[in-house]
C-alpha cells in the first residue's frame, strides 16, 4: 500500500507541475525574465521527451519489469522535481527547458 501510495504521488505531483506551467508561464517570465521566443520550446519540452520514450518505456518494461521500471522512473521525477524547484532564474531558460525535457522523459513509460 505504502509503495503504491507513493508512486501515485510522484506521478501525481508530475503531472501538477506539468500542467501548471502554461498558466504560470505569464508570471514565471516576468519573474525569472524569460524571453518570449523561449516560451513555446518551454511548453513543448515535457511533450517533447514524454512522446519518445512511448516505446522504450515498453521495451524497458518487459526487460527489467514494470515495477522496477516505475520505480526508477518514479524516483528520477524526484530529483528533477526537485532541481526545477530549485533551479533560479540565473541558470536561465535553457535549464528549465532542459529540465521539463527530462520530466517528460521519464514520465513516458
């Protein structure tokens, strides 16, 4: 129950700081100084990796086994939910991109 309960967490917790990104993206620019120009590869990032790891979350599921598959994928989204939390303005918008790419990556398998 307790190993259940935290993987829906994480992936709840995920898919939160996915789908709150297009309605603070006005605010988180005039905050942190995004450029306009970045804001579309920003909102496409997280699609961007989510779509390429479809079939490799699949091939990896069935080589390694789903739970342990989750269970990395799960505690990955950790650490990068953590870095995006903490990441400042100074590292700039290409770290953002970078680390919205990388949620989207392991939230495709």
């Amino acid at each position: 129950m307790g190993v259940t309960f935290l993987l829906a967490s994480a992936r709840f917790v995920g898919n939160i700081a996915r789908l709150s990104l297009g309605p603070l993206l006005p605010l988180l620019s005039l905050e942190l100084g995004f450029p306009t120009e970045s804001k579309p590869a920003l909102l496409s990032a997280y699609s961007s990796g989510y779509i390429l790891t479809q079939i490799a979350g699949g091939f990896f599921a069935d080589r390694y086994g789903a739970p342990f598959v989750l269970a990395f994928t799960s505690g990955a989204s950790a650490f990068v939910l953590l870095a995006l939390a903490s990441a400042p303005g100074e590292w700039g918008v290409t770290w953002w991109i970078r680390l919205y790419a990388a949620l989207g990556l392991l939230a495709g398998p």
